[in-house]
C-alpha cells in the first residue's frame, strides 16, 4: 500500500497535530511506534483518525512516546498530498 509518512518524533500527551491535505479526501491515521510498524506491514494495528473530507485534520495525541501520522487513499483513487506539523500551544 502506498501512504505518506509523517514522523512527528517525541511528542507529549495533549500535544495538538494539524494536518493539511491537498487533493483527495483520505485517511488520516495518528499511530504509536509499535502501530505505525504493524501498519507498514499490513498488520492489524490501532489508531487515531479516520476519513477525512476536509483540511486541516487537528488530532489530540494520547500519551506521551514517539508518533507518526499516515495519510493513504484506502484503496481508493485520486491524489493526495499532506503536511503534518506540531503547533506550540499557543498557534492550535
């Protein structure tokens, strides 16, 4: 499966992703390591996230660790693009 990766690194829990998409509507997925590495594998995995027809996508991270966001067409035709970034506090 095709996706774009967005490795977001270290982030703390209640820490505010924003991610804009250009193009086709498209899953936004936010995942921990251990997910992210199912997902890649094709897996069974969990996440945040969903479906989504509108930009920009704003996603609240759970806990504390290492996160990643995945963006794909679920199978689906069309063209995406994305960006995916952490906003201090004080720009969500």
């Amino acid at each position: 499966m095709q996706f774009i990766h967005h490795d977001l690194g270290y982030q703390p829990a209640g820490a505010v992703v924003v991610v804009t998409l250009s193009g086709t509507e498209a899953n936004v997925q936010l995942l921990d390591e251990t997910n992210f590495r199912s997902y890649e594998r094709g897996d069974t995995h969990h996440y945040y996230g969903g479906h989504f027809r509108q930009s920009p996508v704003r996603l609240t991270i759970p806990s504390n660790g290492h996160w990643h966001v995945a963006v794909d067409l679920g199978g689906f035709g069309g063209q995406v693009n994305s960006s995916a970034r952490v906003p201090s506090p004080s720009k969500v």
